[in-house]
C-alpha cells in the first residue's frame, strides 16, 4: 500500500491507483473532464494538473500513478493559477449560451469557473470559432459541438463500453470537434450514457431536452424495474412527475452506465389510464368502487369460503415478478395463512431468462427487476408449473380462486401481448379471482376484484436482481387515487383475516422478512443500499 | 469646577405658558392660516391632490410596473426560456413551457410565458435574474381586471403592450443599453390603438457579455 502526502495529510491509496483516484478515494476532488472511473485513462483535458515534489513540472494527477512518500499538492496557488489557465483555454471558444444549455446548473464548466476561472473573457463573441449546434444523433442524444470540451469521454465509451466506436474528432486546430460520420444516428442501445459523462452540454438528452430545469428535481435512489439486472438508478422527479432517470455508479452492478430501455422506462408509467379505487364484482356481474376496508372484508370472507368448501389446494397465488419483495413476502404470508400451497409468478419463461444475457454490458432478457426475489421467497412450483399450468388447473376444475399481481413490463419485448392475454385466461377460467394491478385494462373486468395497487417507483421497497443481489428502491412520486403498495394491500388483508398485521412501513416488512425467511436473514436495510448485499 | 445648576421657577413658566397671546392668539393665527388655504384651495390656488385619472404623477424610472417581454428584431420574443425568472421569483409566479426553436443559434423559446400578476409581488428580481434583457418593467401600475383569469398575463400580452407609451418604461438594469435599442412599434398610430413592443436591436448580443462580467457584478 503506498502511502503519499496529500495537501499536507498522509493518505494511503490502492497499488496502481493514480493520485487523482486516491484523492478520490479520500473525498477530495481534483478538478477534471476527461477522466472518468469507469473510461480508460486520457489525459487530454489537462484540468487535473497538480504539483509533485522533485518534479519540474505540473504533472496530471488522472496519469501519474501514486508512489510510496510521493508529495503531491493540489490547492496551491500554482495550481490554481494553471487550472485557472486551462480553463480559460478551454472556454475560449464557449458559446456561454447557458440559458438555453440543458446542462446549466450540473455542468462541469460553470462549477469550475466559479472556483477556478472567474476570469473576463477576452474573447469577443463575435471572435469565437463557431460550430454547428443542434445536431440529431439518433434517439437520445443531441449534439452542440461549440459546447464541447473535447474532453473524449463519449468517445472513449464508444470505443470500450459498447465497443461499436461511432463518435470521433473531426477538423484540426481549433476547428477540432466531435461527432458521428455523415451525422449518422447513435443508434446502440446505450448510446443515452455519453449525455451522462459528458461533463459539458455538448452531448444532451433528446427525451429530457427542455423539460425541465436541473435545479428543479429532486432525486430519489432507486434501482431501475426494467429487466433482472437491477442497475442502481436515481430518479429525478419534480411535483409528482419523473423526468428522467440517471444511473448512479453502482461498480457491482451497473458501474456507471444504464441501458437506453431503462432509462426510458419511466415513461410507461404514465401511458394509460391508472385505476384509483378498488372495485369489487357485485351480483350484477359489474365492478363496482368499494372502500379498502370493504374489498379486504370481502377477499377475506369469500377466500375464506372457498377453502372450507374445495379445500386449501384450490386457492392460487400467482405473483408478480416486478413486485418488491416486501410485497411479496407479504402476499405469501396471508396465502399461507389460508393455507394455500399452490404459488407461481412465471407468467413466460423468467427463471430461465432470469440469468440470460441480452447483450456483454448490462441487460437481461427476463423484463422483471424481482424475478430472483419471488423465486427465493418459494413463489415458484412445479407443482403448478407456470401460468400455462394454472390455467389447465383452473380449467380441470382444481384450482377456484386465485389472488393475480400483475404489471406491465416496463421494458416492453415482442411477447408481453400474449403475457398479458395468459393472465386474462387464468382470470376467466378461476371462479373468484383478486386482481393486484397497477395500469388499466379491458381484460381487468373478468377479475372478480381488481385493487389498484403502487406502480415501481411510488413504493419503497426491494428488489432481488439476477444474481441474488438484493438492493433498496427509494419512494419518489405519491401513488394516483387510492392505490396502495402491495405489501399494504396484503397487511390489510392479514388484518381483515384476525391475524397479527403490525407493520407501518416497507421498512417493518423489510425487518420481519429478514427475520422470518431463511434467505434473507442477517440482513439490514442499510446492506442493500449501495451496493447492495448477494443473498445465497 | 462644578457648574451652578440652573434653577427653573416652574410657576412662572406656566403663567407665561398660559399667557394671552399663546392661549387665544395663537389658536386665531392658525384658524386663519387653515382658513386662507381653504380659499387658496377653493379658488384653485393651490392644489395639494391630483385629478386621477385623468393625471398622473409621474413615477421615478425605476418604477417597478407590469412586466414587459421585449422582442427581437423580427417580433419573437426575446426571452429563451432560461427559467431564470422563475428561479428568482419568490412569489412563484412565473410560468414557462419551453419550445424547440428552428434556429439552432436561438434553439430554444418560450412556448408559454404566464406571469400571474396577482401573486406577483413586484419585487423585479425576474429582472435582475435575465440573461437576456427579455424582461424588463413598466411604470404600468394599473393592473385590475374584472376576473382572475384576466390577471394571468400570458405572453402574447405581456409582449404588446398598446398602454405602454401613456406609463414608459420601468425598472430595467441595463438602462443606457435598454434605452439605446429601445424601439415601439408601430412607432405613431392613433393614440388608442398603440401596439407598443419594445424592440432591442440585434447587436445587444456583444453587451449582455458586458453585463455577466463577473469583476463588475
């Protein structure tokens, strides 16, 4: 381990760690553009220059490795004086269109310059080198080439992330600038990321342009519902709206990059009617609202009925794999209480996909971010075999009533209209069935009681990934209407039934999860935050 | 040395305070005083109010009035949607839906521009806080409006302002630049049917640098 000064404090930094990771490491940044942890090391942008004893010259602190007794200060008004330099050189040809920039209020320059540069520019607008602005690359990413720092961020990831190398340096001098050949669309499923790294409003979202000001949203930790990889996300919400969701570096997981699927994905919550009250089939055969406490009282009495006259074995659980797994846990606490033995949540293949790769980056091809989750928490049978099973049960005659969660995949896939069409079925053929489901539908009126339930992203609670990774997924927007989270609907149904319900908040479930199931025992709420802890 | 304190015979005083001429003379001299402004002001000699509103006063240059939205050369709005008023703004009053303009070099524009006049507070930070001399003030103070929905001004209203040549301009940092480019169009119509717009000249560009220096802010 070697040991070096920092601005006068000894710090101890990683063999082969460079000093600007180990100053890092020690909650100091050195200032910089072009390094980033997860890009291989560039050195262009020459912000991070530090002073190292017994060497001549101001050297970059992202390239020079950390030697044992090495010296180094960074806050010095030698260094301030050169970074003030490079900064300056660097925003000679800046537009300083801030006003209309997306990335004002998080971008690099403005943070910088009020440390470092507060310096007049010398350069006249009208002396500036000007480039094109506004270019469309693909789906995701706009481009102003006269914001770019050239820092080669974008390029680099490219080149080494996804490997697919679409952006290089055009021109020479100061007519360098970035872009694709002939304009040609970033059209790779995770070119949304280089809008991430780039530390400037060169590269902005085309899906977040102009929505909304950065300094307006606030932030949520959560991890993205899109598939079972579980990339660790935070959504940027203002008054009840999410605006986009960006990847939180996460180096278990996701590091610091997310899918462009993902990073959509939000959108599907807000596409389609939400159902905002529970309503319960009346002896017309027509849904109608009820309260909570009158669908609970009714669940209860009529699962109750039927158990006592076809027995345990025709009650179906059939969960959902994009439930939280306080929800579920919950779900298969008031099952078992009736006594039910018959569980499943695969409405396709998702165990099997569970751990299938889509591509070597980040996705999977199982659309469900809890699939692991209800596998581990024993929501899977052979017994019943799949929702293909239930259905041929229902329709023998040996399953009656079924308790469905259902969700929409937030990352739709070719198959999710036939997913969708299965559950329908198992609806039809089951004589009572309860219908946990968040969107609206049509199919929905075939369910004896449908309970409007939280969507992802408007319950806290946690999610298992394909690996068995179980990590927290904060609470960013209200639920619409009267839904509730799933894990309430179920310790209000535990309640209605007489037995013990004493949890107030994820939180409580979370604790009495990890004390009453095997799998996840020992474990804290605290662990699952980043980076979360792999349950066996 | 220590001073002799002076020694105040306090019965002497009030007989002298309650003397004839304190007691019946000087209430006569200031009836005649209120009396000879009151034929001053009958006769029209004097006159301490104004004929509102057929006068006005006339209010200082900064006056802080209905706001104005300031065009480009062509008639667009000045204004980029920067949010910067709507930051700045205490009252929250500031509601901006940004567009996609066509020009890459304006690239963004207020689709939607409502200032609610009476949640506004006139404070003129919304002034301050422009980048873009987009919004300025008026001395325009007379704001009612038979409903509520009248009172939120939405941009089409806060650009043309027919009223705007009868107050003038307000509070405006930027005063000499403002002022220089100022331009009403259409310059001389009827009087009643004055579409005023404030019109800076398209070389403000090279100024507003000038404004955001850092050294003189």
């Amino acid at each position: 381990m070697p040991k070096f000064t920092l601005n006068g404090q000894e710090v101890e930094a990683k063999p082969g760690q460079t000093i600007i990771q180990a100053a890092a490491d020690h909650g100091m940044e050195i200032p910089h553009y072009c390094y980033h942890p997860d890009l291989p090391i560039d050195g262009n942008c020459r912000m991070c220059l530090v002073e190292v004893e017994k060497m001549p010259k101001l050297t970059p602190a992202c390239t020079t490795l950390v030697n044992d007794g090495m010296v180094v200060r960074s806050e010095n008004e030698r260094v301030k004086e050169a970074v003030r330099g490079v900064l300056e050189f660097l925003l000679i040809n800046h537009p300083v269109d801030c006003p209309v920039c997306d990335q004002a209020g998080e971008c690099r320059l403005q943070d910088y310059y009020m440390v470092y540069g507060l310096h007049t520019s010398e350069i006249p607008l009208g002396m500036k080198v000007r480039k094109r602005k506004v270019i469309d690359l693909g789906p995701m990413v706009v481009l102003d080439q006269e914001r770019c720092v050239l820092c080669s961020r974008c390029i680099r990831f490219f080149e080494y992330v996804t490997e697919t190398g679409e952006m290089q340096f055009f021109g020479r001098g100061d007519h360098v600038a970035i872009g694709t050949f002939e304009d040609r669309p970033l059209d790779n499923p995770y070119s949304g990321n280089v809008v991430d790294i780039c530390p400037v409003g060169a590269l902005t979202s085309r899906d977040f342009r102009f929505k909304c000001r950065v300094w307006f949203l606030h932030a949520t930790d959560s991890v993205c519902g899109g598939c079972s990889t579980g990339c660790t996300v935070r959504i940027d919400h203002r008054d009840g709206t999410i605006f986009r969701l960006l990847p939180r570096r996460n180096v278990e997981v996701n590091r610091s990059w997310l899918c462009d699927e993902g990073r959509l994905s939000f959108h599907k919550l807000s596409d389609g009617e939400r159902i905002t009250r529970p309503l319960v089939k009346g002896r017309d055969g027509v849904q109608a609202p009820v309260t909570w406490e009158e669908a609970a009282r009714s669940i209860d009495s009529r699962l109750k009925e039927i158990r006592d006259t076809n027995g345990a074995a025709s009650i179906l659980g059939f969960a959902s794999p994009s439930a939280t797994n306080e929800a579920l846990f919950l779900f298969k606490r008031y099952l078992d209480g009736l006594g039910a033995t018959q569980f499943d949540f695969r409405l396709d293949s998702e165990d099997k996909k569970l751990a299938d790769e889509e591509d070597q980056i980040l996705r999977h091809f199982d659309k469900h971010p809890n699939s692991m989750g209800a596998i581990k928490l024993g929501l899977m049978s052979e017994q019943v075999g799949g929702i293909e099973g239930a259905i041929n049960a229902a329709r023998a005659g040996r399953l009656k009533a079924g308790v469905v969660i259902y969700f929409k995949p937030l990352v739709e896939r070719p198959g999710d209209a036939e997913a969708e069409g299965r559950v329908l079925a198992l609806l039809d053929e089951l004589e009572y069935s309860v219908l946990l489901t968040s969107h609206k539908a049509d199919w929905q009126d075939s369910a004896s009681v449908v309970l409007p339930v939280a969507a992802w992203s408007e319950e806290e609670g946690t999610y298992t990934n394909f690996e068995g990774r179980v990590q927290l997924a904060g609470k960013a927007i209200e639920v619409e209407g009267n839904a509730l989270p799933v894990w309430e609907v179920f310790a209000m149904l535990l309640h209605a039934s007489g037995a013990e319900s004493p949890w107030m908040s994820a939180e409580d479930v979370f604790a009495t999860m990890a004390d009453s199931v095997s799998v996840f025992s020992g474990i804290t709420l605290d662990q699952t935050r980043l980076p979360g802890v792999v349950v066996g | 040395m220590k001073k002799q304190a002076k020694v105040i015979d306090v019965s002497a005083r009030a007989e002298s305070e309650s003397s004839f001429t304190k007691g019946v003379l000087g209430p006569l001299v200031g009836m005649g005083l209120t009396i000879n402004r009151m034929v001053d002001n009958l006769t029209g000699k004097v006159n301490a109010t104004i004929r509102y509103p057929e006068e006005r006063r006339a209010y200082s240059d900064r006056y802080r009035g209905a706001h104005i939205l300031t065009a480009r050369e062509d008639g667009s709005p000045r204004c980029v949607a920067c949010y910067m008023c709507a930051t700045a703004c205490p009252a929250d009053c500031i509601y901006i839906e940004p567009a996609e303009h066509p020009d890459p070099l304006i690239e963004k524009y207020p689709a939607r521009f409502d200032i609610d006049m009476l949640r506004c507070v006139f404070c003129g930070f919304c002034v301050d806080a422009c980048p873009e001399e987009a919004i300025i003030m008026s001395r325009e103070s007379e704001l009612c409006a038979f409903t509520r929905e009248e009172t939120m001004w939405d941009i089409k209203r806060l650009m043309q302002r027919p009223e705007l040549p009868e107050f003038g301009l307000g509070y405006r940092p930027n005063q000499t630049l403002v002022d220089s480019t100022v331009k009403f169009t259409p310059k001389e119509k009827e009087k009643k049917k004055l579409a005023g717009r404030v019109t800076l000249k398209e070389d403000v560009e090279m100024i507003i640098h000038v404004t955001f220096d850092p050294t003189k802010d």
